[in-house]
C-alpha cells in the first residue's frame, strides 16, 4: 500500500454568523494516499471551498483530525501552517492569482523566496526547470499580460510543482478556461499525475472528474460518494476529439 | 525570508508604481530638504557672529568692576573704582593661561585739529592692546612700554578719526592733535576694522598711553577694565577661572562674599549672540519638521491603499508559505525604502538649495554634518513609525480572505 498523503478523521468545521452556527462540514473522514488524482465535487454550499481550506492548511477544522504526509496540522500555529503551506502544497487558482507586471519565472520562484533553505541560483534552477515541465520554457520572462489564459493557468501550476509539493491542491482550476483549454490543463495534469503526483482537484465540472482516478462527492457538509473511477479519459484524447478551430 | 529577498521584492513594488512613489516620496523630499536648508542658513548666521566675535579677538577676556552697595546705596558698575593697578600688576604676574594683559581706561570726548573736531573715545592702554584687540597699524607705530611709564602725549588713532578731522589728506603721523585740549602727538593710525557685530564703530577710537590717559584726561587712579587674551581659545575658560581666583585674593574676598568683578570671554559673548541665532534656528526647523511629518503621513496614506489594492497578492503570498512576518517586513521595507530614498533625495536638494541660498542670496550658510545625519534618521524612523500600521495590517489578513478580494 503507497504512502498516506491526506488522513482526515470525523472533520468537521462549524462557521459562527451571528446567533446562528452553520455546519460547514459535519464530520468527514478520507485518505489521500500517494500518486493519487483526487476529484472533489460538489455544488455550492455542499462544504467543498471549506474542505479545500482546511487541506490546504489555510484553515483549522473545529474538531476532528488531519494529517498531511505525517504531519498532524490542528493546533499548529499561523506560521507553522504557513511553512507547511510552503513545503508541502501546490496551490492552483481558478483566477491564476498571478503577480501582475512580474514575470512568469519570478511568479514561479515566489513560493521559494520564503524558503531560506534554497539559494538564489538553485531557486532559478527550480523554476526555469518548473517551467519547462509546464511547456513555457520559451515564456520565462513574459509578464501574464502577455501570456494568454491557458498559459498563465500553467504558469500557476509550475508555482504550484516548485516546491516540491506532496500534493498539488487546485481549486476550479479550469473554471476560467474555455473547453479546450481545459482539457489542455487536464492533460498536463493528467501527465504530471503519471509522474507520481499526487493532485487533489476541486471542481463542479463533472466532466473534469472523468480524467480523474477517484471522485469524492460532498454534499451539504457530508461525503455522499467516494468512488475509484476505472474509466479514466484521457484528456489528450478527448483534446484530439474537438473539432478544430479556425486559426 | 532572507532580508536580500525582502529588499528585492520591496524595489520591485516601487519600480512598479515610479509615479506614485515619486510623489509619496515629495512630502519626504521637502521635508528634509527644507530641514537641511533651515539649520544650513541658522549655523550659517551663528558662524558668521562667531567669525565676527573672532576678528574682535576671541582669546579675549574683559575683566570689569562688579556693582557693589556702598552705605545701602547700590553703585553702577561704572561708578566703582574697585578695579586698580595692583590689581592688574597680580594678574600679569600671577596668570598662566595669560599672554597679554592691558589696562583700560576710556572717556569720551571731542579730537580736535585745527578747525576740525570730531566726538571720538579715548582708549588709555599698554602696547599689548594691539596684540589682544588682533588689530595692526598702517601707519607710524605703537607708542612703548617706556612712552607709558612717562605718561607721554602720544597717540595712535583710528581711520573714522583720520577721515574727520584730517579731511584734508595730509598725513596724521607726526601731527599734534588735541582730546580735551590736552595735545597729543599722532604716532600711528589703526587698520581699519569696520563695524563689529553690534554695529560699533572700531575705528572710531584714539588710543593713549594709560597713564596719560589716567592723570591727564580722567584725573583718576583706578581702571575702568583690565583686558587680556588667553593662550587659546580653549583655555578661556579656565583663564576665566584663574583670572576670578587672582582678584578674589587680591580683593581679599572672603569665601562667602560675591565677586566684586565680572569677568568675560568672547566665549560667553558668542554663546549669548549665538542664543538668538539658536531660536530662530529652532523655529525654522519646528517648521521644516511638521512639513516631514506630513510627508510621513503620505507615505502611510500610500501604504494603507498599497496594501488594500494588494490584498490578492498578500492571499497569494500567505497561501505559498509567506508568514505574517515576512508579509510585515515586505511593506515596511517598503515603507523604509521610499522614506530613505526620499531622504537621499532630500539630502541632495537640501544640499543644492543651500548653494543657491549662498550664491544668489548671500546669506551665510554652513551644512552641519549633523543636520544630514539628523534628518536622515528622522526619515527612517518616519518610514518605520508610519509603515508599521499598514504593513502591520497587511499581516494579520486573513490568507482566506485575502485570496478571495476582489
């Protein structure tokens, strides 16, 4: 059995409005493990931003566990999150969340600046390297205004693989995209799956959980199916399928 | 976060908004230049009083006679006649920190020659007065030791008394002039110094023997005032104190009784002009101050909306794995680094201006090294103080929120 990336035991995540108290999550329990391409689905109001939140250290669960690759995160500090942030998670946005007027190799290096283990020449290294993989090795110093959506979206996702990251956390990070794009992204993450990362993907696209290896489904604070998909697309494919634009 | 980091990140931000920083950095720039300009013109003025007092020799130390209450009555310092020959033998014999001493004596009075007269003072003193007064001669020479112990009619004037009763060009040396109807014979004319600092005329004197002066035109025996120079300027003040010692013995003044004398240097003199100089200074800077202080309100004013419109990026920054801290140091550094560049700045307009000031003006001017070196930390302290709350802001965002601002 291959490593355990995510463990988390009865979480659950109460948000107080006034005199009212909303269940967020009302006690959810799953494993991640390692190699794993996770969709989380669910329409809005079923908990899946606060699910994301929570794996993404970004926010403590009221009660309950969660472990990331071994690490036990309640009762860590806001700077002990925000190393883990660091070390062990790959954020992807819907919106890109690039810096504006900076250019895609110091967007990619920015999660390595606040690691002080890497020096300057390796975190240049790491990013033209984090870049290459995205397949915008000839993009480095072009500033997102200059980059279209799909290849900002990329250069978000080598800021997300820079670190090193035990998993990779997108958050609708096709919501932006139009179809085909899309199923570029996909397919690049379907490839940087096959290369052993672990990528947990949060979406309500249903068709974005096809290229998926496990679905979880939420709704109203509750996992209602958590289901291995063995009939994964594959991305390429259903790329090749579209019909052709006119350029 | 390593601090080179930092640095970087923050030049970037200001890079990316040249305009925006430029004008924040203005308040600064105004506020120090104006700053350094201020205390240049007031330590300007203050050494151009000190220069003047120096010309009147500032080794120069006044010893005149204190009041007194003579049968209940209080005397006038003029009217005392505490201060006597004895009095400036044991100064000259006993002083250490001395090098020249002279007796004065003065009273006013009218030159004459010929048909011309003029109202001038008569200074009576030995031939050190020169020496002690820094001033030399143009003409003929100073009357000597011996000419005083006889109490010769001899006379060295000055270049106002010259002017006004020798009209006519000829040569004073060698000419018999009258003060009070007593003859003198005119053996030198005094350099011509100008007006002092207090608007006195230093040419305007005739200056006699002191013996002459004391038996053939005052009709006394006593000093108005002993005047002296010492070693140094440094050393005045001690001469201050030895010359205070010597007449207290020689007053033989007991150790609860007051001085019965003043003693003076240039020192105290320059301190006291300089004093005016001083609040003027002080009020000119208060105001340069408050305009350094509005300039660091703007830079916090550019902060607080700085970070509002990056609320995203600060998200983003806190999701990577930036901790509150380094999110704190990036916009202080910020903060710290548009003052300091605003002070760099203001220095150099600072400096400039001053050179205007000097040349098209010419009012006197000194930059104190001081003045740089207060306004610069003046202008870091201000980026600290009014960087901190926003950047301090910034920090506590929470990332979640912080991601989803728009």
């Amino acid at each position: 059995m291959s490593k355990e990336i995510i463990k988390i035991q009865d979480l659950k995540r109460d948000f107080t409005m006034g005199t009212e108290t909303v269940h967020a999550l009302k006690g959810i329990s799953c494993t991640i493990n390692e190699g794993e391409f996770v969709t989380i689905m669910g329409s809005s109001g079923s908990g899946k931003s606060t699910m994301l939140n929570i794996l993404g250290c970004l926010d403590q669960p009221t009660s309950g566990t969660y472990e990331i690759d071994g690490v036990k995160v309640k009762d860590l500090s806001r700077n002990e999150l925000a190393t883990i942030r660091n070390e062990k998670i790959g954020f992807i946005f819907q919106s890109y969340n690039l810096l504006a007027r900076t250019s895609a190799i110091e967007n990619v290096e920015l999660p390595l600046l606040y690691n002080s283990k890497v020096s300057t020449e390796e975190r240049r290294e790491r990013a033209i390297k984090a870049l290459e993989m995205v397949g915008l090795a000839d993009r480095l110093h072009h500033t997102p205004s200059q980059l279209s959506g799909g290849q900002q979206q990329r250069v978000a996702i080598a800021r997300s693989l820079v670190n090193n990251p035990v998993m990779i956390l997108a958050d609708e990070a096709t919501g932006n995209l139009d179809t085909r794009t899309s199923y570029e992204i996909m397919s690049l993450f379907q490839e940087l799956n096959k290369q052993g990362i672990t990528i947990t993907f949060v979406t309500h696209e249903p068709d974005i959980a096809t290229f998926s290896s496990r679905t979880i489904v939420l709704k109203d604070g509750n996992i209602i199916q958590d289901y291995l998909n063995d009939n994964i697309q594959s991305a390429a494919e259903e790329l090749a399928k579209l019909p052709k634009e006119d350029h | 976060m390593r601090i080179l980091n930092l640095l970087k990140i923050a030049y970037k931000a200001i890079v990316l908004n040249k305009l925006r920083t430029l004008l924040t950095m203005l308040g600064i720039i105004i506020g120090v230049a104006s700053v350094i300009a201020m205390l240049a013109i007031g330590e300007g003025s203050k050494e151009s009083i000190r220069s003047t007092i120096s010309s009147m020799g500032s080794n120069m130390i006044t010893i005149r006679p204190g009041e007194d209450v003579r049968g209940g009555v209080r005397q006038d310092a003029s009217a005392m006649e505490s201060l006597t020959l004895d009095d400036y033998y044991a100064i000259k014999e006993k002083a250490e920190l001395l090098t020249y001493v002279s007796p004065l004596v003065d009273g006013g009075g009218q030159v004459i020659n010929g048909s011309n007269n003029w109202p001038s003072t008569i200074y009576g003193v030995n031939p050190e007065y020169l020496d002690i007064k820094v001033v030399g001669l143009q003409s003929g020479s100073m009357f000597t030791d011996p000419e005083v112990k006889s109490a010769s009619k001899v006379a060295v004037i000055g270049q106002t008394v010259v002017d006004n009763i020798f009209s006519d060009g000829t040569d004073p040396v060698g000419q018999m002039i009258r003060f009070n109807n007593i003859p003198f014979m005119v053996i030198g004319v005094l350099e011509e110094k100008g007006e002092n600092t207090f608007g006195q005329d230093q040419d305007d004197v005739v200056i006699a023997p002191y013996t002459t002066v004391q038996k053939r035109i005052l009709a006394i025996d006593h000093l108005n005032q002993i005047i002296a120079s010492s070693i140094s300027e440094e050393d005045a003040p001690n001469a201050v104190g030895e010359v205070t010692e010597i007449l207290r013995a020689q007053h033989k003044l007991s150790a609860t009784e007051d001085d019965d004398f003043y003693v003076r240097s240039m020192e105290e003199l320059i301190s006291t002009f300089s004093s005016t100089s001083e609040m003027l200074t002080i009020l000119l800077v208060a105001v340069a101050g408050i305009s350094l202080l509005i300039g660091g309100i703007g830079i916090m004013n550019i902060m607080y909306v700085s970070v509002k419109e990056r609320t995203k990026e600060i998200g983003l920054r806190m999701a990577v794995g930036g901790k509150g801290s380094d999110i704190l140091m990036q916009f202080l550094i910020e903060a710290i680094l548009i003052s300091i560049t605003g002070g760099v700045l203001g220095v150099i307009l600072g400096l400039g201006a001053t050179v205007f000031i000097e040349k098209f003006l010419h009012w006197p001017t000194s930059v104190a090294l001081y003045s740089i070196i207060i306004s610069f930390a003046v202008c870091a302290v201000t980026g600290i103080f009014f960087g901190w709350y926003p950047a301090r802001k910034a920090s506590v965002l929470d990332p979640i929120t912080a991601l989803r601002y728009e």
